[in-house]
C-alpha cells in the first residue's frame, strides 16, 4: 500500500512535538510491514537545504512561511507542499494527516477530500470546541467539512472522540488508536547499573506555559537544599516561558543544579532519557504525553498530574506517582522518588513492562494498517 503522511511542521529542535514523533513512528511500523510512505510537511529552522531524512526515515519538506503574525503553528502555511500534493495525492492509496487548526494539514486534507481520495485524519487532541473567534470561519470552511468527509477519524481518548463530535455537531467515522513507541533494548542507567550518585529529574517538553515548566523549576529549587546530590534539568524549546525560567533562575542566582539545557535532536532524545534518573512533567493538560510514554519505554518512573490522559495507566501499572496541579504536590512526589532509589527502579521497570504490553509500535503499525485497508476498502495487507 502507498501511503501519504501530511505534519504540520518539522524543525531540528523538534519544535512541534507528539504529532510529528508519532508519525515518523507509524511510517516506520508501517515500512516495516511492507508498505511504501511518505512523510510530508512544512520545515524550518534547518542550515542549509532542508534534509531528505529526519529521525531516520525518509521526508519530503517545503519551507513553512509564516503567513498570520502572533499566531505559532496555526498561521503557517507551505506554498510548496501544497503546489506538490496533488500529484503526490495521485500516487498514494491512502493520505493520512495529522492535522490541526493550520494552514498547512487543514488544505492538505481538504485536496484529498476534494481529489476523493480515502482520507484518515488524527488530531491529536488539537481540535476541540472553542470560543476564539478566529477559529469560526476556520472550521466553517475547513475543519468541519474535513472531520465529515474523512474515512476514518483516529482519536486517542473517549475525550477526544467527544470533543470532535462537539466541533462537527455530529457523528463521525471514529476509531481509537493509541500512540506506540519503541522499547529500546538498553533502558534507562538505574535500570541497567542501580542508583547513581546524583539523580536527575528530567523535564523534557516544549517550554510553554501548558507544559508550567515554572513548577518544575520551582520544584528544583524547593528540594535543592533537602536533596543536596540531585539535579533538575529542563529540556525543550523555548514556545513563550523562555525569559521567564530566566528570569526565576537568575533571580536565585543560577544553581548550577538547576539547567534549562534547550531542545534536543528528536533522535537523541531516547539517549538523553535514558540519563535520567526521574521523568517529571507538570502539565496543565495533556491528553497523550509522547515523551511520557518514551520515558516509561526507557524504564524511568514519571511524575505527572492527575489532568494527564496517561494518569489511570500511570496509577494502574504503578508506573510512577500521579499528583495534583499544585506546586506543593509535585514537589512531595519528587521528594518522596529522589529519597528511594529501590522505589525508582520498581517503578521504572513497570513503566517499561507497561508500555511493551499495551503500546508496542508494532501493533500500532498493524492495527493502524487495518484502518488504512477499510479506508481504502482493500486488503490491509
């Protein structure tokens, strides 16, 4: 099967996060299964030309350009991509789009919808009711008529499902598909040698105020003088709250126990999980934490809140400690990680065992080729 995959936008930095982490995922299970795909979208940020791989699997990128100021991700578009799809859309079986209130995936989609051709789109959570007055027109011409036309509609939670259906005003043709990733065979350094000298709590996510990466930081700074040997290291690009983790940790005068060390190359991002000690991520919401997952894959036991979609399997599997949105929550589920290295590692490898029970990438791949063949109304093989 030709299989066409439409992101929004890929970027060294890794800048745009899950969507794009769980696509290149899906196209190599898929690969793997014997399937041509490729993997389509805006870039920006590379020198040079723009690569023929990311990640290690094969892309075609077109330079993103920023067409409605003051507005992220939302106001991109990709002249290019979208000059090139149609003949792209010709020569696939099926497109795939990971898509988002853009304008990059929302017109990729509406060409194939417009093309007839089989059409699977998966959100991510990104498409929700709102009030913003902006997204109005946006849906009228765009996303509702897309979301409606599409063959299938991938949606992560029940959650989810609902609130696409709140958008459309309707039922849609919804499947449930859970992200999967990789259990690499060397997990994390306490798994592997016991506990180390001085445990890292890694906190690694885009840095935007959803992500409240002022609590971790807060957190690091509460715990330095009870946990003396630990460290707490920020990783991520900055979206929006980079001046003001500045700011805090120049105001307390750059502990050197407490970093934001930046982004990370998404191919190194298993490597620098498995460093850690602790994975801690204290997010206002979340409906599907990529890098949570990775982190359990790893063997970490992860700290995150009580409003994460991961939070039931986290407490189920005993994966880790679930807390509240305070700051004084968080900072006792770290407390209680950083002071038990044997609770640590029992917690990690039920994370691990967790995620190669219910998240294999292979299953993924398979069960995401079953949705491709009803789409197309073909074998899935």
């Amino acid at each position: 099967m030709k299989i066409l995959q439409v992101v929004t936008y890929i970027s060294p930095d890794g800048a745009y996060g899950g969507p794009v982490r769980v696509a290149l995922n899906q196209a190599k299970a898929l690969t793997g299964l014997g399937h041509e795909v490729v993997v389509a979208g805006a870039a920006g940020g590379f020198a040079g030309d723009l690569p023929t791989s990311y990640d290690g699997f094969p892309v075609r990128l077109f330079p993103g350009r920023r067409v409605v100021p003051g507005t992220g991700f939302a106001g991109l578009t990709a002249p290019g991509l979208l000059k090139w799809l149609p003949k792209a859309l010709r020569r696939s079986d099926v497109t795939h789009v990971h898509m988002s209130r853009d304008l990059v995936t929302l017109p990729s989609a509406a060409m194939a919808v417009l093309a007839q051709q089989p059409l699977v789109v998966q959100a991510h959570g990104m498409i929700d009711p709102t009030n913003k007055a902006s997204a109005k027109p946006l849906d009228a011409l765009l996303t509702v008529p897309v979301l409606k036309a599409a063959s299938t509609v991938l949606h992560l939670t029940a959650k989810e499902k609902s609130d696409l259906e709140a958008v459309t005003r309707s039922e849609l043709a919804t499947r449930a598909l859970p992200n999967g990733v990789h259990v690499p065979a060397i997990p994390a350094i306490e798994q592997n040698h016991g506990p180390v000298e001085r445990p890292e709590v890694l906190c690694l996510a885009r840095i935007h105020s959803i992500k409240r990466p002022l609590t971790f930081v807060g957190a690091g700074l509460a715990l330095a003088a009870q946990q003396p040997e630990a460290r707490f290291s920020l990783v991520g690009p900055d979206e929006g709250e980079g001046a003001s983790v500045a700011a805090v940790l120049a105001g307390a005068g750059n502990p050197s126990a407490i970093q934001w060390q930046g982004p990370v190359a998404p191919h190194r991002t298993t490597e620098r999980l498995r460093r850690a000690s602790v994975f801690a991520l204290p997010s206002a919401s979340e409906l599907f934490s990529m890098s949570t997952l990775e982190a359990m894959a790893v063997g970490l036991p992860v700290v995150i809140t009580e409003t994460s979609g991961l939070a039931d399997l986290v407490r189920d599997r005993n994966a880790g400690i679930v807390c509240s949105l305070s700051q004084e929550s968080f900072n006792d589920a770290l407390a209680r990680l950083l002071g038990d290295p044997g609770l640590r590692r029992g917690m990690g490898a039920n994370g691990r065992r967790a995620v190669e029970e219910l998240y294999s990438i292979d299953q993924m791949g398979r069960d995401l080729a079953s949705v491709y063949g009803v789409a197309t109304e073909g074998d899935e093989s």
